[in-house]
C-alpha cells in the first residue's frame, strides 16, 4: 500500500539521518584527522567532492527547467518547474550543510564575504552559489507563502520571479563552469583523461544533462511512493486502439500497463537530456583527439576503465535508453535511465576530483565510515524534508501529497498485533524506535581511532632510516663521514632477520635503535643504564598493582642482604625479554651498563665481518680504511692519527 | 630586492640538519619532526616543513616550498590568505585561512600541508622564516647547513652565481638551473648534478598556473552578464512570435497569459 511504501522510505532516510548526526557530532569535536580518511595526499575526498561537486550538479534542476519553461516558453514542462524549484533549494542546502562540515574552521564560513579574491575560481565559485541560494530561497518563497495562506506576502515575491530565474539561470552557468575550472590549476597533477582547458565547458553541458535526468528520476521514484497512477498507468488492461498509440510497442520486460497520461511529458523532458548527453559525448571524445589523448582510452590502466566505465554507464546506457522507442515511453526505463546519467554525473566529478588525482597522490582514497554517514546523512535530511514538504504543500500534481496517502496513524489497541501496529504507525514512535537503535550503533561503529603520535615515550621505529638505500654515517658532524649502503647490507644479510646482527640491542618497543641512541660519544665509553629512572618505573610498577612500593624497589633487582651493586643486580634480560634482541655478538656485555663508543661501536660491528668476507671474496680491499671511508674528506683519514 | 635561496645538491650530505633547524624554528617537537618523515611518500607534513630525498644512491636534495613568482596558491586562496611577498617569499595568513584546502590542490609541487590532528586546523608550509629575513637574518636553513648545500640572497645575485657554477665545473653539474624559468620562476632554484624530477620538478618549462586561470576569471562577471542579455533576448524573441501568431489567429484560444499563471 502507499503508506507502506511512504513509511519505508522515510525509516531508510531517517537511518541514514541519524547516523548522519552521529557522524557530524564527531566531525566537530574531534576534528577531520580522525574522523575521515584525507590525507595530504587526498585533501578532498567525500564531502567536498560527492556532497558539495556534485551535489549541486545534480540540482541544476532550477535552472534548466526554468530555462525551458520561462525563456523557451515550453508550457509542457510547467508541472516540474515547482518540483525543481524544490530540488535546487534543498539540493544546494543540503551540499552547503556538507561543505560546512567539511572546511577545517566551520566557525570561519563566512570569510568569503568579506574577504575576496577576485583571482581565484573558488572564491567565483562561493560568491555565486551564495548567490544563486538567495534566488531558489526567492523562487521556493511564493510557494511556501501561498501553502499558508499568506496570499499578500505570495504575490510580492510572484513579481520578481520571472527576474529571479534569469538572475538563476545566468549564476547557475557562471559556478557550473566555474566549478569545472576549479581542477584547471592541475595540468600536472590531473590526469589526463579528464584535464583539459574545455573543463568548464564540459562541466555546465553534464550539470545541465544530469540535472534534466535527476529531476525525472525524482519524479518516477516520488511517483511510484505516492500517486503512481498518473505515471505508471492504471491496472487495466491496454485496449488495441492504446497499444496502437504506443507504435505497438509496449516493453514487455518491465510491465504490460500502459504508462499514464504524465509519462508522455516525462519523456519529452528525458528526450532534450539525451540530446543534451550526446552532445556532451561528442564533444569529450573530439576533446580527447584534439589533445591528443585518445590512445590513453586503451591503455588498459585504472584511469582509462573509470573513464570508459562512466561514459558507458552515466552517458551511453541512458541515450540508449531514450533513442529506443520501447524504453522511452515507459516509466521503469526511464526512470533507470534517470538513475544511471544522475550516477554518471556523480561519478565523473568523483573522476575528476579524486580518482584522477590518485597516480599523483600515489594513495588511494576511501572514505570513512563517519565520511559515508554525513555525506549520505545530509542527503537523507534533505530527503526527509522534501518528501514533508511535498505533503504538506502542492508541488507535484498541484496537490499535497497528503491526499494521496491516507491517515497513516489509526488507533487500534485490540490485540498485542494491533497495538504494535498502532504504535508503529505514529512516526515518532518509529523515529524514536529507530533512533534508540541507530545512534548507539553509529557511534560504536564511527567512534574515532585516536591519531595521535605519542611522544612522550619511546615507540616502535618505523625502519624509516632503512628507507634510505645509502646512509651518510657522520655520528659528530665533522664532515668526516662514512658511505654505508644500509639496504645492499640488509639484502645480503638476510632482510629483516638480520637486523639484530648490527641493531643488537633494542630499547622497548623499539624494533632496531639507531646506534647512536646508546653509543652516544664519538671516542668515549657513556653510561646507558638509568638507575633513577629504573627506580621510578618499578615503583609505578607497584602502585599500578595495587602493592605498596616503599620496600620492593630495590630488592626487585638487588638480591636481599647484599650490597647494592652492579654485580649483585639481575641480568636485564630477566626483566625486558620480549624487546630486547641480543645477537651472538660476544663483544656485547649487556650487563656492563656501558657502551664503549661510537667509533668502537662501528668498528667492532664491522670489521669482524669484513675481515671474514675479504679472505672469503680474496677481496684485498675490503678491510682497509679506505673502503668505508670513502667520503670526499677521505684523503685525510690516511692521514689521521687515531684521538 | 627580491630574497630566493640557491640549492647546491651536489653539496648535500642528507645530515638533516636543515630539517632540525627548521623544526626549532617553528617549535616543533625534534622527535616529532623525525617521526614525521614517515607520513607521507615525499616526507613533508604540517610537522616537517622540509625534508631531504634521496634522489639516488649518495645524491640528495632539498624538498621545501619553492616561493614561486607567480604562485599557484597565491591565486587559488578564495580569502586571500596566501601573499607573495615583495621581499620574496610566499607567506600565509592563517587569521584569514577557513581550511577550504584548494592550495593543497593548487600547488604543482604538492607542498601545502595540513593539520589534520588538530580540531582548529591550519595549513603549514615553508615561509623562509620571513620573521627573520625581515630582521636582517637569513633563514634557519641556511645557518644550519654545515656543507654549504644552501645559500640565501638576492635572486638576481644567486642566479648569476649558478651559472658560473655550472661554468666553472661543467663536468659535475648538469646545465640547467631549475627554478629560472619553470611555472614563471621560483625564488627556490636547483643546481644538481642529477636530475630532478623526483621533486616534483616537471620536465618541461611550463608556464605559471595563474596565468592559465586569471585571465578566465577576469572574463567571468561578463560572460555572465551575457548569458542573462541572451536570455531576455531569446525570451522577448519567442514572446514577440507567439503573440504575432496569436494576433493572426484571434479565434483560436492558443495560449494563457503566461505571466500570471499560478507558480
């Protein structure tokens, strides 16, 4: 029934809603690194992108029903000038709401009108979607006022309309394109399927195309919740004379009904955005050869698959759609076809925006959870508010849709069934049940990972110096240096195995520590053990266990009764098993506390290998100075007199 | 007088201790400045605000801001946050800055980097320590390089003195300054002995990034003003028609007053 059709489609927004709330909350208080998956790589993902780019793509609705209707004066299309008006308010609102969420300091949103500069697109880009929302809010006034009987106050802003939609239709051209030169600051970092200086230009034709099909789409889909009929045809069964009317052509695949009398101008309007995607086609494919990037098309690469993946789908399948005459004139078809080019368009400013960036990036982005939950969340808000605004007002058919559906709430307590369904019936009981369920989950689901580098301890290198093929071993800065090739050493060795034959002793956590971490003096010994803080640590130790500390320190690692000494003290190992690594090294007394110094250090570690390796590979030169010493200083080591 | 700063590859020993200058400079935690050479591929972040790459074994360079002379970001920037300097370097507002983040988009180099940690987020990247060129210093870079790889002074001056490095050892440097001419000129320019592109350097000599989109700008309010002078033409044209065809069929109820058709 239409009240089951009208109360699922508003529990599937209101899940959407809710967790979209659940996911702004978490937006604001703990900021973008947590909640989203931007990086410098990707700085605009999801909701600058899909809610914002493409968002207000697919409102241009306003204006190209408004050009149609008020400039090419085409009356048929009269009954959608109403609907889009709607769309483009709620369309633009709910990509600014998403826009707001997404700029670092929201609090600052309103810099740009007081801040200008004139040379930059996005700033083109604010001052016209600023403007053009006055204009829909101008447009969308009369129909609200007259809704409530404020007739007086309808007829003041009924004078400017015709003014409004050229002041609409001019601003809406200039950010559509603008919006496309956005990306014409990155002819090196766009890729070249999609940059091109025609960018603005392809931008305002596919914002026009897509918007003509998203308004069908809308039509269809709000159609078939509310008032079905006038689109998808009565029950009965088509008479000769009717299937005749249709060029006998009626699309067996999706319904034997004869689509009802609105389809014939739904078609119509799908038929000039077919027109509008050919040309738009056209123009892509010759834009491609003019620049001589036709052959990136076969190329096979990830970016030549998206590219042919949203031609085909976004702009083909919905021509395809349109030129045959069995799928134009039916409701089902038309309506996927309105689905799949308001799809396409999404997914070319998905293209344009993120995707073609990737290779450069060298990232892939996909968007949080939280990203997923605004971003459909805003548009399920949206949803929720056009779909109460077409009930209580007349957009579509000239009627609210109120009268379409019947009293949804009806008391019936009879029986634990009845009353159930009673209470269901009321939609706040439902919003509430749904949100009992719904916000926990999001919040469990989209709670955000604490990002935050640590720094106060020690935590577990990251090998990024071994991310350096060759390393410049300078430990006292003096320009005398040593060339050590860290990753031809870490493959003939054995990769991450053979860490520990040089890294021979880690600090906790660590995963190899840099030598000079504990050898930290060029020529003398230095003390690595730190008593005081030992101390500390096994008394803390204590407390977080819920024991008294005052007697354990020292008999910890001390023997009882004996003098507290080096000698008398556990083997560090007893304790820091897990993470300390000891390699078969035997020059290494761990328990010395001492490490001998950084030229020692060096010298221990390599020479023994070198000295085995050069009677091994009878490479004479292996163990001389000069072979590691190799900096442009090197003349002087020859020289030099050991300190 | 317009400050640049000449990078001499050949001289660089990828100590890093520009890099720890620069931190101290900008009081970031050391430690944290290291860690930060994870993040990201090219190793800068809104904590590292420079890094050297290791173009190939034994060879390194110096990735920071490049202070362009025509900077991309400079015209992005939709509240004008970022300036050029007439003193050189490209200095940034953030007083003004709403964390739109199109600079990050904007710049061909990638250099912009943001505070994604934080709740009040700004974006950070290399000023030349503008604070202390202004006071007569030289940028903590400079002072910090113990090998010489860095030099700072009149762009002029540092243009001529590269080429005659590149005259004086042709052997060991490649001829070509990069910076002199690539997207209109940098006030940041390489002499190397390998190339360069791993930086972000493009191969060609590409022209400036604003001056393929001001002048598209500039043009816009007219264009719209067009769009809205058509309209009303094409709307009077197609008004005049009907009403002709109305007149010479007065029987026939053909059209409604559109004008005041309900809404």
């Amino acid at each position: 029934m239409i009240n089951n059709r009208v109360r699922i489609a508003k529990d599937i927004l209101w899940i959407f809603a809710l967790s979209g709330l659940v996911a702004a909350i978490f937006r604001l208080f703990f900021g973008l690194g947590p909640t989203t998956n931007l990086t410098d790589g990707v700085p605009w993902g999801l909701w600058k992108v899909f809610n914002m780019i493409a968002g207000v793509a697919l409102s241009t609705s306003g204006f190209t029903i408004g050009f149609l209707v008020y400039v090419l004066r085409l009356k048929q299309f009269k009954s959608f000038m109403k609907p889009a008006i709607l769309i483009a308010f709620l369309g633009y609102g709910c990509s600014c709401l998403a826009l707001l969420f997404d700029i670092g300091l929201p609090f600052r949103f309103w810099h740009p009108i007081f801040m200008w500069n004139i040379n930059s697109f996005l700033f083109e880009v604010f001052a016209c979607v600023l403007l053009y929302f006055t204009i829909t809010s101008i447009e969308l006034a009369p129909i609200i006022l007259n809704g409530i009987n404020a007739k007086k106050a309808a007829k003041l802003f009924h004078t400017v309309a015709f003014a409004a939609v050229i002041i609409g239709i001019s601003l809406s051209s200039l950010h559509h394109s603008s919006l496309g030169s956005l990306f014409l600051v990155s002819p090196q970092r766009l890729h070249a399927l999609w940059y091109t200086p025609r960018l603005p230009l392809f931008f305002i034709i596919s914002a026009m195309a897509g918007g003509i099909f998203f308004i069908v789409f809308i039509k269809i889909i709000w159609s078939k919740i509310y008032n079905p009929a006038p689109v998808f045809g009565s029950a009965e069964e088509p008479s000769t004379t009717q299937l005749k009317s249709l060029n006998g052509s009626v699309c067996s695949i999706f319904s034997r009904r004869l689509p009802g009398p609105e389809m014939s101008d739904i078609s119509k309007l799908a038929t000039i955005g077919a027109g509008l995607l050919s040309i738009y086609f056209v123009l892509k494919i010759v834009d491609l050869f003019i620049l001589g990037n036709i052959s990136e098309l076969i190329t096979g690469s990830p970016e030549s698959l998206l590219y042919i993946f949203e031609l085909g789908i976004g702009v083909l399948l919905p021509i395809i759609l349109i030129i045959l005459p069995q799928t134009r004139k039916m409701p089902v078809p038309v309506g996927i076809a309105g689905f799949v080019a308001s799809f396409g368009l999404v997914f070319n400013r998905l293209n344009v925006g993120i995707f073609g960036y990737s290779s450069d990036a060298g990232e892939i982005y996909l968007p949080s959870l939280s990203e997923w939950a605004l971003g459909i969340g805003v548009i399920a808000a949206a949803g929720l508010v056009f779909m109460l605004l077409t009930e209580i007002f007349p957009i579509f058919n000239d009627r609210p849709a109120k009268t379409f559906v019947t009293n949804l709430f009806r008391k019936n307590f009879g029986s634990l069934q009845q009353t159930w369904n009673t209470v269901l019936s009321n939609s706040l009981n439902r919003i509430s049940l749904l949100g009992v369920f719904i916000l926990p989950l999001a919040f469990i689901f989209m709670y955000p990972p604490y990002k935050n580098i640590e720094l106060s301890t020690i935590r577990p290198s990251t090998g990024l110096d071994a991310q350096r093929q060759v390393l410049q071993i300078d430990g006292d800065h003096q320009g005398f240096s040593t060339i050590f090739n860290h990753a031809d050493h870490q493959k003939r060795l054995g990769d991450t195995s053979s860490c520990i034959q040089c890294h021979h002793v880690s600090l906790p956590g660590d995963r190899s520590t840099p030598c000079s971490r504990c050898h930290q003096h060029m020529y003398n010994s230095t003390k690595i053990f730190d008593h005081e803080k030992h101390k500390l640590a096994v008394t803390e130790d204590k407390q977080l266990n819920g024991l008294n500390p005052s007697n354990y320190s020292c008999v910890e690692c001390h023997q009882t009764n004996c003098p507290k000494t080096t000698q008398s003290a556990k083997d560090c190992l007893e304790c820091h098993r897990e993470n300390m690594f000891l390699t078969n090294n035997s020059n290494v007394q761990l328990n010395s506390m001492f490490a001998v110094s950084f030229t020692d250090a060096m010298h221990l570690t390599c020479l023994e290998c070198h000295k085995k390796e050069a009677v091994n590979l009878k490479n004479e030169h292996l163990d001389k100075c000069y072979t590691c010493h190799n900096s442009l200083k090197k003349d002087e080591y020859v020289n030099r007199t050991s300190p | 007088m317009s400050y640049g700063i000449l990078v001499d590859t050949t001289k660089c020993t990828s100590c890093e201790e520009c890099v720890m200058a620069c931190a101290a400079e900008h009081q970031i935690d050391p430690q944290r400045a290291i860690k930060e050479k994870a993040i990201n591929k090219d190793g800068l972040s809104a904590y590292r605000l420079s890094n050297i790459a290791t173009i190939s074994p034994g060879h390194f360079a110096r990735k920071s801001c490049m202070h362009c002379l025509e900077p991309s970001c400079v015209s992005a920037c939709l509240v004008g946050g970022i300036t050029k300097s007439p003193e050189g370097p490209v200095i940034y507002d953030p007083e003004k800055c709403i964390g739109c983040r199109y600079c990050m988009i904007a710049c061909p180099f990638h250099i912009p980097r943001y505070e994604w940690d934080k709740n009040t987020p700004l974006m950070v990247k290399c000023d030349m320590c503008f604070e202390r060129i202004s006071q007569g210093n030289i940028p903590a870079c400079v002072d910090a390089c113990p090998n010489g790889a860095l030099k700072f002074g009149d762009r002029d001056t540092l243009l001529k003195e590269a080429n005659s490095k590149i005259q004086n050892q042709p052997d060991l440097y490649l001829n070509h300054i990069w910076g002199e001419k690539e997207f209109g000129g940098t006030s940041v320019i390489y002499v190397s002995d390998v190339e360069l592109s791993a930086l972000g350097w493009p191969k060609t000599n590409p022209k400036s990034i604003p001056s393929l989109t001001e002048p598209l700008v500039h043009i816009t309010p007219f264009i719209g003003m067009t769009v809205a002078v058509g309209l009303l033409g094409i709307n009077w044209t197609i008004k005049r028609r009907m009403k002709l065809a109305a007149q010479n069929t007065p029987d026939k109820q053909v059209f409604n007053n559109e004008e005041n058709s309900d809404d």
